[in-house]
C-alpha cells in the first residue's frame, strides 16, 4: 500500500504522571521518553503524506477511551510506545502482539528488527529472542503470560491495547531503561530523532506490504 493511502495508529504508553510506567536510571519515565519518539515518527510520518492520528495521555485519561478512538479512526495499524525495565537489567527491543494475530505478529517482527538496528548493545545480556519478537504465549491460556521470563501479568492493563483494538497492533518496548549503556544510547537517538525516524520508516516498511 502506499504511503498515503495508509492510516496509522501511534499511540504514547502510559499517561502523564502514570504510576504503572517504568523510569530509566536517569529518572526518566516512559511516557516523557516516548512522547518525543512518538512526535517524530508522527511528522516523519505526515512528511511521507501517511494518514496519522497521535494518541497521548493526559493524567487520568482512560486507555479504553483511546483504544475507541483508534478503533474509529479505522487504522489499519496501530502501534503503543514504551520502554522495558528487568532485573538484573537486559538489554533489547521487544514487540508484543496478541497471540492470535498473525498480522500482529508480522508487525511486531517489523518494528522491533528495525528499531533494535538504532539502539542495540553489543555483549549485553538479552531477555530470550530479544531484538526480535516475544509473544504471548497461547498454550497457557487467555490472558496470557508473559512467556520470556515467566513474569505473570493477567489482566494487565497494559494488555488492553492489543486485546481490544480492531486492527494489528503492537506493544513496542524499544529498549531496556534500566540497561545504562542502552538508556544512554536510546537517549541519544531519541534526542537526535533517529528512533521517531526508524519507528515511522519501520511502519512505512510494514504498510508497503500491505
Ligand atoms: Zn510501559
């Protein structure tokens, strides 16, 4: 499909002043961090005459509502930014998709391929099949478990995002926060607008396929 003919949903994880967000060792929190990376991909986006509607919360602003309104707005992709946080710290680009999309599951081979290309760190240890996809693990039931380090978070409401919307979608972790070497680099190339560039070029490359 064409640029122009595609419509894109990004949407900014967590809200303002969230209390579920990560913070990377900076103190930076997730929504602050992928606010910016969300504006750029959203302008490289429109420069490129691609149909794209931003999504991000003010405090106390309801993700439901927001998933409705992508839903409306009939996307044929949607994708949701955050950054990841494990113990002892890892470092990678994750995308999360719902277990029974293969579209979504195509979509998040794409984004975390291209967006690990920006912000990988050589040596550093790697949550399992890191730099690619993770996925929900079918087998052990809905909602799922999280099946790379055995962490359980039914009914997250961080789930809701890719059970409720209507098109492919992706839960994006760009990278490790608590990973110093990786926040640092990821900062850079937030800063610089390198990963807003390869988030948008990634969902032009998905959207070509279409
Ligand atoms: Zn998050």
């Amino acid at each position: 499909m064409l640029a122009e003919d595609l419509r894109i949903a990004v949407v900014v994880g967590h809200s303002e002043g969230s209390r579920s967000e990560a913070h990377a060792v900076d103190g930076i929190g997730e929504w602050e961090f992928q606010s910016k990376v969300a504006d750029d991909a959203v302008r490289y986006l429109k420069a490129r005459r691609a149909q794209v509607q931003l999504w991000s919360r003010k405090k106390g602003q309801s993700l439901q509502k927001v998933i409705r309104e992508v839903n409306k707005f009939k996307a044929h992709f949607a994708v949701e930014l955050h950054f990841n946080s494990i113990t002892p710290p890892a470092a990678g680009t994750e995308g999360l998709f719902w277990p029974t999309s293969a579209a979504g599951a195509a979509l998040a081979w794409q984004l975390a391929q291209d967006v690990n290309r920006v912000v990988a760190v050589q040596g550093a240890r790697l949550p399992r099949a890191v730099g690619q996809v993770r996925s929900w693990n079918a087998e052990k039931g809905t909602p799922p478990i999280f099946d790379a380090r055995g962490i359980q978070q039914p009914n997250g409401p961080w789930l809701e995002f890719l059970r409720d919307t209507t098109m492919p979608a992706v839960l994006l972790e760009t990278h490790f926060g608590n990973h110093r070497l990786q926040h640092a680099l990821a900062m850079l190339r937030r800063d610089d607008g390198t990963l807003g560039r390869a988030v948008a070029l990634s969902l032009l490359a998905y959207g070509q396929k279409l």
